[in-house]
C-alpha cells in the first residue's frame, strides 16, 4: 500500500489572498505550478488551479477565485484513499498537513507516478476546455 507521504510533492507554492489573479499567475509560472496554495499568514485559506486564472481577469483578486472550502489529506493516508477523495470532491489537489503544519501536496501527476490509478485535475474548468 502507497502512502500519500511517498507520492507527495513537498515543495508548493504560495499566494495570498488579496493578491491579484494577474500576481497569481506570476508565481504560478515562475514556481512551474499547477495549483497555489492560499494563505493568509500561516493559515490555509484556499486553493488556486491554473485553470482559475484562465477563467478570471487579471485584476480580480484571489480570495473571489480560490476554491473553498479545503480539503486536505494526512501524509499516512492511503494513496488511493486520496485519489477516491480528489475524484468525490471534483479537485485536482490536496494539500498534504498535520495539525495544521503543511507538508506538501498531492495530485493527480503524483498519485500516478506513485502507480496509483487517478485522474487528472479534476476542476470542472479542465472538463469544459479552458487552457493552462
């Protein structure tokens, strides 16, 4: 059985809130991102896919985009525990924590290199065409 804590990504990258889907975008690429975790100091607040931005205008800010509420998922969560809950909740991501302390994160590309079955994001923005 495959943990999440050995298909996890420990790296992530981060916005905040009121920044801007424009800045969003930004970090985005430069971190070579698919999703961006949302925090407002050290707290999760959101998540934030690529397709969002391509579905937004630059100026719009990124607490009226981000996806609410967040699920997250254990690192001693079964792999496939986790892509039944990505599948369920129509994600594409978890982010990976324990008592509030973030480890990572895990999505569709890792639960699939990890040999689990998954599909990828499952944002219904992906289901409709939009581009990353």
């Amino acid at each position: 059985m495959v943990l999440v804590s050995e298909a996890m990504s420990r790296s992530f990258a981060t916005v905040s809130p009121d920044a801007s889907m424009r800045d969003a975008g930004e970090v985005a690429l430069r971190a070579g991102a698919e999703h961006l975790l949302v925090l407002d100091g050290d707290v999760l607040v959101g998540i934030l896919c690529t397709c969002d931005l391509s579905a937004s205008a630059p100026d719009d800010v990124v607490s009226e985009c981000m996806t609410l509420p967040v699920m997250t998922v254990r690192p001693d969560t079964p792999a496939e525990d986790a892509a039944t809950t990505m599948h369920e909740a129509d994600v594409g991501c978890l982010p990976v924590a324990v008592g509030g302390l973030l480890l990572g994160t895990v999505c569709g590309d890792d639960l699939r290199r990890a040999g689990v079955s998954a599909r990828p994001c499952g944002c219904r923005h992906h289901r409709v065409g939009a581009l990353h």
